[in-house]
C-alpha cells in the first residue's frame, strides 16, 4: 500500500542566528502536532539538519551559475565568480565591490540584508532621501 501523499510530518529541525526562543514559539503554535526543535548551529549537532544545509548549498550553487541578471542591459558585464556567496569570503567582498554602482546600488541578485552589502552601500553609493508625501483620499 502507498503511503499517503505528502507523507506525514512529525519533527521539523531548524538552524537559526535569530532568536531561538521566538522561532520555537512560533512555529511550535502554528503546528502543534509537530515536535520543533530550534536552535543555532543546529546543523553541527542534527545530521538531519547537515544534510539539508547541503543540498540547499548544492541547489543555490546550480541556480546561481545560471543566474540571468535581469539589469544585465543596464550595467557592466558581471562577472561569474562570486566565490561562495557568503559575505565574509574575500572573493565574495570582491565580487560584491564590482558590482555596486554609485547610483543604482546592487543588482536584485544581492541580499540586501547582509551587513556586508550595507557597509559597501553606506560607503560608495550615492546617499538618497525620500520625500515623505501624504497619500490624499
């Protein structure tokens, strides 16, 4: 006999640099039959969790070879090597100071978020402030 479609979830295990406690809470309240086990570096003490770490890896390295940039008219030719895409790796910082523009920032293919990608932004690019304009109605 098949087992039913889409399996059946019991325990979910999640790595995070947030706060632990808030993603617990949260996740264990929205699936309450589910055990979650939230904790940092959980991928060094949940082989589950290394496994995962490494196909997610390996599924962002084929995605991002094939990247098209949709600012591609736009800018400079960009170059392919990124190194691992991790914000601390030299030939990431590298990749990142080449493909900031003065006016336009990053391409949409860099994580804004990162401290890294602010510090270059606050740094070389053209400082910009919005006019705050009431919506009428």
């Amino acid at each position: 006999k098949r087992p039913p479609r889409g399996g059946r979830l019991r325990a979910v295990f999640v790595d995070t640099v947030g706060s632990a406690e808030f993603y617990q809470r949260f996740l264990a309240s929205r699936h309450p039959s589910v055990r979650v086990v939230v904790q940092p570096k959980a991928d060094d003490v949940w082989p589950v969790v290394s496994a995962a770490s490494i196909m997610a890896k390996t599924a962002r390295d084929a995605l991002v070879q094939g990247w098209d940039f949709v600012e591609a008219g736009g800018l400079p030719e960009l170059s392919r090597e990124f190194g691992s895409g991790y914000p601390a790796e030299p030939q990431t910082r590298t990749w990142l100071q080449g493909a900031l523009t003065r006016v336009f920032g990053f391409p949409s293919f860099v994580r804004m978020a990162w401290g890294t990608a602010k510090e270059l932004l606050e740094a070389q690019a053209a400082a910009v402030q919005f006019e705050h304009q009431p919506v009428e109605g």
